[in-house]
C-alpha cells in the first residue's frame, strides 16, 4: 500500500484559492457600480495579497523587496481595510533610508501589516503611524509609532506571547511578528512613548546576513 500523502497544506491552499474566487467573482460585480469602484478594487487587492501568502506556503525561497515596497504594500492593505469602517481619520508618515532591501519580502509585510492593525485598534480616535528604517551602527532599524493608547505596563513583558491581547479573539499578530523577525536573527522591542502610544523597534542584522528564510 502507498503510504498515504500530507494533503493537509495543499488542501487548505485548495480551499483558499476556492474562496479568493467566490471574492473575486463579487468584486467584478461591485466593479460595474460606480458607487463601489475604489470598494471593488480594495477586495481585489486583498485577494492578491491573500494568494501571496498562500503561494509563500509553499515556496523553498521568497523575493526580496526594497523596504520601500514592503512599506507600500502593506500600507495600503491596511488603508484597504478602513475603507469600509467610517471614523477618525489615521494618517501614516514613513522617513526610510534609500536602498535598504529586505529578503523574504512577503513575510517583512507581514510584520508591518500586524504592527499596523494593533496600531490602528489602539487609535478609535484617529492619529498618526509613522514608520522609520535606517542603517545604524552597522545594523538594520525600524520603528513603528503609533499615537493611541499605549500598553498596560503589565503587559509589556509578555506582549509577543501567543494569545496575549485585551481582546477576546485575538493575540497572535505580535506572536507572528516577533517570531519572523527572530527567524531572521533580528529582535524586536516594544516600549510606551512618553505622553501617548507605542513604539516597536526591530534591530537586524546587516543585509548580507538577511539571507535566512522565513516559514510565511
């Protein structure tokens, strides 16, 4: 007897891929509607990124990415999905370094992505993200701000644990981060910024060493 293959990755692809063209079909449709021509696109766009993902699933190595792209992709996934919530506007500012590259590109959005959202729940309000990359002391740095209301202190020690959050589903977006980033031998810090907010800093490696894959 043949023994029997795993199917539990590929199947769930499978399934995936199925649902991204139930979406696709109902964007086209939202398509034809003037009213709903920037909604439309907005759902076509997460649909691309969401067959990224499935596809890094399953590649032996991802593209790298000059950080400016990564910031922009997950930017306006982000923007995308405040679409259709109406509020206090959040605004996102960035100062990056020219020419910084990012291997394994599409995890790297992922982890702006997750920083991002907590930003944009702790901002009902409205407010700033800024986002900042350099080249310091031989190293990589970039920090995330945000201007909302920062974490309890008794949370701060455990913030990147799995299942850590003030909601009632959720927890694993900072798991997620903190895990890519020590994949690819970096760290990542968090701390309150004096008067309002939080700020994560993750530290890597100089590019050359940015060579590890990340498990998307």
């Amino acid at each position: 007897m043949e023994p029997l293959l795993d199917l539990a990755l590929p199947g769930l692809i499978h399934d995936l891929n199925n649902v991204f063209q139930n979406l696709m079909e109902a964007a086209d449709a939202l398509s034809g509607d003037p009213r709903w021509m920037g909604l439309s696109a907005a759902i076509f766009r997460s649909i691309e990124r969401g067959k990224e993902i499935t596809s890094s699933m399953q590649a032996t190595d991802q593209p790298s990415a000059p950080f400016e792209t990564v910031l922009y992709n997950a930017r306006t996934l982000v923007e995308d999905s405040m679409m259709s919530r109406p509020g206090p506007k959040i605004e996102f500012v960035s100062q990056v370094e020219p020419a910084l590259v990012l291997r394994n590109a599409w995890a790297w959005e992922r982890v702006l992505i997750n920083l991002f959202c907590n930003a944009v729940q702790a901002m009902p309000q409205g407010g700033i993200i800024s986002t900042a990359a350099c080249r310091k002391n031989g190293s990589i740095q970039i920090v995330v701000a945000d201007e909302g209301c920062g974490i309890a202190p008794e949370l701060l020690a455990v913030i990147f644990d799995p299942h850590v959050s003030t909601k009632t589903l959720g927890g694993l977006g900072l798991h997620i981060v903190n895990s890519i980033v020590k994949q690819e031998a970096g760290e990542v810090r968090v701390a309150n910024r004096e008067g309002r907010g939080a700020e994560f800093t993750i530290t890597l490696p100089p590019e050359p060493v940015l060579s590890r894959r990340v498990g998307a």
